[in-house]
C-alpha cells in the first residue's frame, strides 16, 4: 500500500475503536453506581451512624467527594475505565488487523501464541492485586493517629486501585517476555538461570518500589508470584534450548570459535591424463584457454 492508504486504513481501525469504546462506556454509565461499589470494596468503611469522634486512629474510612466536579470525574473514570476494558476484545482486534498484513506466518503464529498467554498473566495479577488492596488499605490507614479521622476521597481510591492493578498486570508478564526473548535467540536459559539471584533481589525491589502500599505484604504478594513464574520462564528455556540443540548440532558453537580442521597429508595417487582436459596447468594450450573465457589453468 502507499502511505496514504496505510493512514487512512489506521483512520478507520481507530474509529472503529473508538466507536466500541463508546459504545460500552454508555452501557456502563447505567451501572455506574454498581462499578463505584466494585472499587469502593476493599476500603474498610465506617458502619452507618458512627460519629467522627469514634472514627480516630485508623479503624475504618469515610468515602467522601472534597470538590464540587469529583462526583461528575470520578463516575466519568470509572465509565470509561469500564469501556476501556470492556470493549478490548474489540480495539484489540482492530490493532491486530492493521499489523498482522506485515507479518510472516510464523510472526503471526509466535504472536498468537502471546496473547493467548498475555492476556491469561494480566488478568491473573489484576485479580490478585484485587484480593491485596483491602490489605493494603488498611496498613496504610492504620497509622493514622488517634486525634485524626480518615476521610478518602473516592478519586483517589480509584486512582489506587487503577494502578494497583496495572502494576500487577503488567509485572506478570515479565516471564513471558524472558520466554519471547529465548524463543528469538537473544538469550539463552542457562543464561536467565545464572542471572537468578540478582532477578530476586530486583524483583523485591521493584515490589517495595511498584506498589502504592509500604507494607510488606503488598510486596510479598507482588514478588513471590513473579518469582515462581520466573523460574518457569527459566525451566521452560532451558527445554526450549534442548530442543533447538537437538535440531541443530551447530545451535551451541560461538561464531568465533574455530572448527576442527584435519590438515594430515595424503598421497594423491595416479594423476589421470584425458586427451581434453592437460594434467598439469603449464601443459595447457590455446584452446584448453578458449573455452576458460581467456583464463589458463593457472588463472
């Protein structure tokens, strides 16, 4: 295609994205009270009736909206936060259908196989990222002193939660991308296993760092999955390297590495003399250059 077909062939795969964003964001507008009620869950609230003299030193939260526009922002987030999500099957499609024409066969199997697997790792690390959060909470509003009250702003929870998710989402997808990378070529398993115990002591790190909680749970609950899936990443490369070894004898040889020449002498025996061809290159005529193109034997 020329430039110009590719823009407008993107044109309309956006629009037709767009258009399914929006379609299920209006849906989702009528089930706005019910997705606040989803995100608003794992915040432990105060029980109806209790005063703020009882709500001191972090035993529970009051939701509440500090600005005039927050009810209006806030349920606009969690409406498109919903299209978003619910029309991704949709936009997904139309991303694919716009790269797949300029893949190979075996790109579009390798990329098959990656979403097959992304999409499972996603929504395994929002799900448990889910079940953190109202631990999480509650950690972080238990420092609160005992002359303060917790009053949370529901943008913000929304804010905690989405993040939360993301961060969990998306670290669970480290071990497929070290999979991708050994599937390429660009590195090898027993590599990845010597790299194990800085990948754990990253991996805690990044787990303190990620999530939006100081606790140390959060952490652990971030981290210790993303280990076990490592090591599988690792397992897993180690058997795909087998494999290519065993299809290819020369898959493990460094392209520096020199091969093995055998330079023992031996005797050629007989020379055979044809009438056409000269035995030697000094005994070649006119015509035995002739049909050379010009160039002897020597040549």
């Amino acid at each position: 295609m020329p430039l110009g077909e590719h823009l407008r062939e993107l044109r309309n795969r956006l629009a037709k994205a767009v258009l399914a964003i929006t379609m299920v964001s209006v849906v989702a507008a009528f089930y706005s009270q019910q997705l606040m009620d989803f995100l608003a869950a794992p915040v432990p609230k105060c029980p109806e009736g209790t005063s703020i003299a009882d709500n001191t030193g972090g035993r529970c939260a009051v939701l509440a909206y500090q600005t005039v526009l927050s009810p209006f922002t806030s349920t606009v987030k969690v409406v498109l936060l919903a299209g978003v999500i619910g029309s991704a099957p949709v936009w997904l499609y139309q991303l694919w259908a716009f790269v797949a024409p300029g893949l190979h066969r075996h790109e579009k199997k390798y990329a098959y196989y990656f979403a097959a697997a992304a999409a499972p790792l996603f929504l395994a690390g929002a799900y448990l990222a889910y079940l953190v959060m109202p631990v999480s909470i509650s950690v972080l509003i238990s420092i609160t002193p005992e002359v303060a009250s917790n009053f949370l702003s529901l943008d913000d929870v929304l804010d905690f939660a989405t993040r939360m998710v993301l961060v969990f989402g998306l670290a669970f997808e480290l071990p497929l991308l070290l999979i991708t990378l050994n599937v390429a070529g660009v590195v090898t398993g027993r590599r990845m296993a010597g790299w194990w115990r800085g990948v754990v002591m990253g991996i805690f790190v990044f787990g303190a760092i990620a999530t939006p909680s100081t606790d140390p749970l959060g952490m652990l609950a971030l981290a210790v999955p993303i280990i076990i899936l490592y090591f599988v990443a690792v397992g897993f490369s180690l058997f795909n390297d087998r494999r290519r070894a065993r299809r290819d004898a020369d898959a493990e040889l460094s392209d520096d590495e020199a091969s093995a020449l055998d330079l023992t002498p031996e005797p050629i025996g007989a020379v055979e003399r044809t009438s056409s061809v000269p035995a030697l290159p000094e005994q070649s005529d006119g015509a035995r250059a002739h049909r050379l193109n010009g160039y002897d034997d020597v040549t």
